[in-house]
C-alpha cells in the first residue's frame, strides 16, 4: 500500500479553509478575521460577546428572565455553527462549497483541528498511532480529575493545546520554524477551554441553587419554586430578607435523618439585640408593630417578648400558621445563613426577583 502525502498549505498566501476552521473553534468571527473580512469577523465577535453578556444577565441576573437566557444559549450554538461553516466557505472560491474533509493529501490544519476535538485525533489522523493514544489516554484522564478536583481545571485545557502544538511540530514534511499560527491558535485554545472548564466552579462558587421544599412561605414562594442564592462572607442579613440557610441544631434534632442536609427557607424578621414578640396576629419590633404586606394569614399564636442573641437572627415563614421557623426551633445563627434569595428562575410562569428589606416597623 502506498504511502499517503502530506501538505502543510494551498497557496503561500491563501488564507487556508481548515486554519480558518480552526480559528472560528476558538471563538466566533475568528476564522473571519484570519481570512481578513474584517467587518463581518468583528460583526460575529461583537454579537457573539453580546449574546453571552444577555445570556449571563438573562439566567443569573435577578430582573433576567431565565428563559430568555436558555434561547440565548441556543442561539450561541448557531451563531457558532454558522461561524465555523462561513469561516471555511470565506475561503474557497466557490462560497457555497461544503466542508470537506481533506482528500489524498494529508492536511495539516486538519489534523490540528482533529486534536482540538479530542486530544490525540489528529496523531491517529496521520497515523502516528502510540503518540495519539497517549494524548487521548491524557485528556481523557485529566478532563476526569479536574472534574473530581477543580484546582485541577488548568491541566485538560493545556493538554488540549500542546496536544494541537505536537502535532503540528510532527506533521510529516512540517517546518521545524516556529509559525506564528499554530502560537496564536494554542494560546486562544488554551484561554478559550479554561474559561469554558473553570465555568461550572464559577456558577458553584457565586450561586446557591435551592428548591423551595414546603408551603411555609405562601404566598410568596411556592412548593418547587427554584431560588438562586449569591453566597457572600460579608453578606449582612436585613429584616424582610428571604434567607436559604443550612438547619441549625435545634431544628436538625427535629428533622428526620433523610431531611436534616436540606437547605430551609425563610424571612428575616427580628435582627441581633432586637426585642421580639408576637402578639394579637401582629409581631412588634422594639414594641413597634411590624408593617407586613407578604403574609398569607395573620400568626395565630403568642410568642416573646424575647431579644434576639448576639450574631442570631429571628426568621418566621409568610405563612405564619403552617411553618416551623423560629417560634418552633429558636433563632436562626448567622454562620447557617448561605445567603439572600434573590430571583426565581424556574419554573417559567414563576421567574420573578425577590425582593429584600421591604419590612420596616
């Protein structure tokens, strides 16, 4: 069997269809750039950022409708797809070719950009077969550890680079000299794929997702209404703050074994050195009744007065008459405290913000 021939470019100064490809992977309008049409290269790259800033705002934002943000995220994946297509067709002579995959010759930009999908692809492309099993064996493995580990999110994105990097170096008949190319593409790739890897422990690290798990606090929240939570150390709860807390002791010993790690929601109503009763359907603050706009139903009970501990916090449900809160268990320690409930995001009839520090005496 004959060997296989290998090129390395078309022309010394034709923009090459599978480097553009390669480029419009990293980031939209890319490849357009490198094949210098610049007004539609920088038009992608402008919507491109301006979809993933609506996207963000959309899902994480608290007035950003979360369906809104998912649409943008579909919209990503076009916008995306129709890049890498254009950026192969800007260079042929005949824009409506389709993708092919290369012919006869072995392509270097195409192994390239084999090994931008799966590290070791494009080794096994020009059948260099124990270095691409290698390279797959490592992203395969550190993709995997860097998911138990995310201090570990640094090493896939740099395997995929220098996976792209190697077999570029070794294509068969590849100048030795390093190209300006392949040093521009392993740098967006490794910044590209870090980003994308680090995304999931930026969410985990800045949001709390919690699911409303009872009727405590009808009206305002519902039973599976989906809360996102912004965790902060310097976070100082404010009365009228809808709080998702971790269940302190005395409302742990309560709970049975398959409860006791849920997350709980409730109000901030009485603040630390704060008197608190509650009397005659009304809770007094310092012997100022409270003004409450949220409750389903004026609290049938008695409580206090009592004066809420130092760094504690007294939390009632809205629905005054059917939540365990802080008249059942006691108050609310702040180190429990996650955060603010700030905006439902799910389901979609229900996506609103939450607002916070309404009540006042």
């Amino acid at each position: 069997m004959a060997n296989p021939s290998f090129s390395t470019s078309r022309h010394p100064t034709a923009p090459d269809p599978w480097l553009a490809v390669n480029y419009a992977l990293i980031f939209p309008g890319f490849g357009q750039l490198y094949s210098r049409y610049w007004w539609k290269g920088g038009s992608l790259v402008a919507i491109a950022i301006a979809s993933i800033i609506y996207c963000i705002w959309s899902i994480f934002g608290a007035h950003g409708n979360t369906v809104h943000g998912f649409w943008a995220a579909g919209w990503l994946v076009v916008l995306y797809s129709f890049s890498i297509l254009d950026a192969y067709r800007g260079t042929q002579a005949n824009y409506g070719q389709r993708i092919t995959v290369p012919q006869g010759r072995k392509d270097v930009w195409y192994a390239v950009f084999l090994s931008q999908v799966l590290p070791g692809l494009g080794h096994l492309y020009i059948q260099q077969a124990i270095p691409g099993g290698l390279w797959l064996l490592a992203g395969l493995l550190t993709a995997w550890l860097a998911n138990q580990q995310p201090l570990l999110a640094p090493i896939p994105p740099a395997i995929w680079a220098f996976s792209c990097y190697h077999v570029y170096r070794n294509f068969p008949g590849q100048s030795r000299r390093t190209s300006t190319a392949i040093a521009l593409l392993i740098l967006g790739l490794f910044i590209t794929r870090l980003v994308l890897g680090n995304t999931p422990n930026w969410i985990d690290q800045n949001f709390i997702q919690s699911i409303v798990p009872s009727e405590s606090m009808l009206p305002t929240l519902q039973v599976g209404d989906r809360l996102f939570v912004r965790p902060s150390p310097r976070y100082i709860p404010q009365r009228g703050d809808i709080v998702v807390f971790e269940p302190p002791e005395a409302l742990r010993a309560m709970l049975p074994p398959a409860s006791q790690e849920n997350l709980f929601v409730k109000r901030i109503i009485g603040k630390p050195s704060e008197t608190v009763a509650v009397t005659g359907g009304q809770v007094l603050i310092n012997e100022v009744a409270l003004s409450e706009d949220y409750v389903r139903s004026p609290a049938a009970y008695e409580w206090g007065p009592a004066t809420v501990p130092p760094n504690q916090y007294f939390v009632l449900g809205d629905n005054r008459n059917e939540s365990g809160d802080s008249h059942v268990w006691g108050y609310l320690p702040a180190e429990q405290i996650l955060g603010r409930g700030y905006k439902i995001y799910w389901p979609p009839d229900r996506i609103q913000p939450l607002p916070g520090g309404r009540s006042r005496p």
